[in-house]
C-alpha cells in the first residue's frame, strides 16, 4: 500500500500536490501512514482474540486442537472537507504577498487539525460526533469488545481486559523508562513508531540524559527530522492532550473527558501510543484520493472558492499493531 506521499508524487494537479504538501508539513506521522483503498463506504475486519492450540499425539491418538477465536470489528469512512475563499479585491491589490498561496495553506492546516484530532480522539469524548471516523482511543478500546470506549489495563503488560493497554498505575504515577519498555511488550508485530505530546517527549528526554543518554535525532525512512526511542521514530500530534483523568482501577474513562481540559489534579495524565503502520497494522482509509474544486465564484461573494474533500477514516488490522500507555503524568505525582 502506498503512503500520502506516494499519492502526492501520483498527482499531476500542482495545487492539489501543494495543497498535500502542506498537509504532510511537519506531520511525519500522517506522511508514513499507508493508505488502504475501500471501495465502499466502510471496512469489516476480524481481530483474533485467542490463541488455538495444536496436539501432542501418539500412534492411534484421537486428534484434538482447537482454533483461535476471532472477533469481528468495522471500521467507516466519512467525508472531510474544507472550503477556502481567496477574495479578489485582495488578489488585486496584493503587491507582497499571494493571498491565495497565504489561504490554502491556512487551510490545509485546518484540514491537518480535524484530521489528526480525529485521529486520536475520533468518537471518543464527549465532544465526538457520529460522523467523523473511529480514532486511536476507540480503535484500541474496541480490542476488549465493540461496545468499549474506556481503555482497560493492566500494570502487567496483557494481563487487562483489554491486553493492549498498560497501565502505569492503577491511578497515576511518574513515567519512568520501565514503564515505556513494558508498552513494547504488548505490541508483538512489532512497534515501528511512537506517537504521543510534546510534553511526553520533554520527559523522555530528561529520563533519557538521566540514564546517560540521549534520545537521538535523526530522519524517519521518509527523511523526516524526529527523534528517536529505542530505535523508533517519536512522533508528536499536537492533539494528544495532557490532562486526561487519573485512571480509576487502571481504567481510563474517556467518554466524558472533554477536551481542552485545564490540566490540574487527578486530570494530568498523559499518553503514549506504540503502533505498527505496516499493511496490516495501523492504517488510514480512503475510497478515493483526495479531490479539489474550482477555483469557481460563488453567489454571494467576490472570491475564488476552493474545496477540498477526503473521503477518508482509520483501520487497526491487527489486534497486535497497537498499544497505550496510561496512567502517569510527566511532572511530579498528584
């Protein structure tokens, strides 16, 4: 499957692949995502659940195993769009600057907002509405059942209802670098990036030089400048927040968290993803690339109207392509 990237350097529409570029500007992370095509309006996909076993025989032994358990899981897609107005008086009379550069990119960054917020939080909080796809939260949190929008841990990694969240701590704790590496044991096709805040990524940092070390910084295979944590690109979405609640029995509730919270005790937690963004992994859907219109001049207005639309959404393919980290905050315990 190819990545946005790829379907930028497919695109002969310049505005259309300026417009990506945008998008993609310093968002390493909706760079490396693969692109899996629908050609409906949704994904119905089987998550196995539990292992089957095979059997030990001897001569004449009546053969018994049994099959693993699958769990199916859907995923939809829903239509983003964005329109821009470039007005023409401004147009004309602009001798330093390209309004309509200056607009679309306004725009794509508004479009890359809803996207990755979407991303993370999609039908999760209490903000969410039905028609913006399944995010990171409720894709993991349906692991434990289809009705699930809470994140139910363990401090033992897979040892929760829900195998692919650790937690912590049962309420909330300090993130230490054990904890990070307890994440990694969850993810067992294989973590190949991290996602998480700014303030995860100072606190690492400081863990890190306290070891002795360093996170390093270098390009992803997408030659993205990121840093580095064991090895695996760290990826930071602006949208992730840092006051989700404190976890209540290593339960993280997240249906009525809303978001824009003020950070403050028992609401200052933070979280780490790890994902697989392979093709059977973490992927973003689409049933089409995304698509621009005009410039045309609407009725009421004395601009060029651009709109851009995606008919996109978010798939977890694979029970073991995904984990999260809750439960700690990056400062002092509260």
């Amino acid at each position: 499957m190819k990545n946005l990237a790829g379907y930028r350097e497919m695109d002969h529409d310049k505005i259309q692949t300026g417009y990506i570029d945008w998008l993609l500007e310093e968002n390493g992370l909706m760079a490396r995502l693969k692109v899996k095509e629908l050609k409906g309006n949704g994904l119905k996909y089987n998550v196995r659940t539990g292992r089957g076993t095979a059997a030990w025989t001897q001569p004449n032994d009546t053969i018994v195993t049994t099959t693993g358990t699958t769990a199916q899981r859907s995923a939809a897609i829903y239509s983003l769009i964005k329109q821009a107005d470039v007005d023409k008086f401004a147009k004309s009379t602009n001798a330093t600057q390209d309004p309509t550069v200056a607009e679309l990119k306004e725009s794509a960054d508004d479009m890359r907002f809803s996207w990755s917020r979407a991303m993370v939080h999609g039908q999760t909080t209490s903000i969410s509405v039905v028609n913006e796809p399944k995010g990171l939260f409720k894709l993991i949190g349906e692991l434990e059942s289809e009705a699930t929008v809470d994140l139910d841990g363990s401090t033992t990694p897979g040892a929760g209802n829900n195998t692919q969240v650790v937690a912590a701590h049962a309420t909330s704790a300090v993130l230490t670098l054990d904890m990070v590496d307890m994440l990694g044991d969850v993810v067992k096709m294989g973590i190949d990036c991290y996602v998480t805040s700014r303030a995860v990524r100072r606190k690492l940092e400081s863990l890190a030089r306290a070891a002795g070390n360093n996170l390093k910084h270098d390009k992803d295979e997408l030659g993205y400048l990121v840093d580095m944590y064991g090895g695996k690109p760290l990826y930071i979405v602006d949208e992730i927040e840092d006051a989700y609640p404190d976890n209540s029995s290593s339960v993280l509730a997240l249906a009525s968290y809303v978001l824009g919270t003020t950070i403050a005790s028992a609401n200052d937690n933070s979280v780490l993803f790890a994902l697989n963004t392979g093709d059977e992994g973490f992927v973003i859907l689409q049933s089409q690339a995304m698509k621009r219109e005009g410039p045309w001049t609407p009725d009421d207005k004395d601009s060029d109207r651009y709109r851009f639309t995606w008919y996109t959404g978010f798939g977890l393919l694979n029970k073991m392509a995904a984990g999260v980290l809750t439960g700690f905050v990056t400062g002092s315990s509260t």
